[in-house]
C-alpha cells in the first residue's frame, strides 16, 4: 500500500465512530495534524486516517468546519465569526489546545 502523504483528503475521525473527510490543507491548520500525517513513522501519515478518542462527533464536525472555514477564508480580512453553539465552547477549547490550532 502505498502512503497516503500523496492524497488531497484525510478522514478524521470520533469516538462514536463518525467520519469526517476534509482536505489535507484544511486539517493541516492543526500543527498536530501537520505534524502526524506528513510522517509516515506515524499511523496517521501511512493512513490518512486520524482518530481523536477524546471527541464526541458533534465536537470532531465542528473541528472539521473550523478547519474548512480556515482555509476558505484565510486570505481574507473581516472575516465573519463562525457560529459555535455555547454550550461546545469548552470541548472546543480543548480540542484547539490539543490539536494547537
């Protein structure tokens, strides 16, 4: 099998078993996802397949829509702020410190 290093999209997944695609460039935003799949002494770099035990699929979706609006955006200035529920703000808090995004 070859690596994955080559493929323009990772799936990332949750603890309750939910997959997410997003690009690579989106999921890279996070250092820690950078850093896992551009090696392939890692899993994740072979696979492109990154799964985060800690996480709830409604927090890993609202990871991956951060990611994407990132990059859609990243260019850009006056950026509207994203829509993030109140009540995921601390597993979000979390999650970025983890994924240092």
């Amino acid at each position: 099998m070859a690596p994955s290093t080559d493929s323009e999209c990772v799936t990332i997944v949750s603890n309750d078993g939910f997959e997410f695609i997003i690009p690579r460039s989106a999921a890279c935003v996070s250092e820690t996802f950078r850093l896992m799949l551009s090696s392939t002494n890692f899993p994740e770099g072979r696979t492109g397949r990154c799964v985060l035990e800690d996480y709830s699929g409604v927090v890993v979706e609202k990871i991956c829509e951060y990611f994407c609006y990132n990059e859609k955006h990243k260019d850009q200035v006056n950026v509207p702020d994203m829509d993030i529920p109140p009540e995921l703000c601390l597993e979000l808090l979390m999650a970025a410190d983890f994924l240092n995004t």
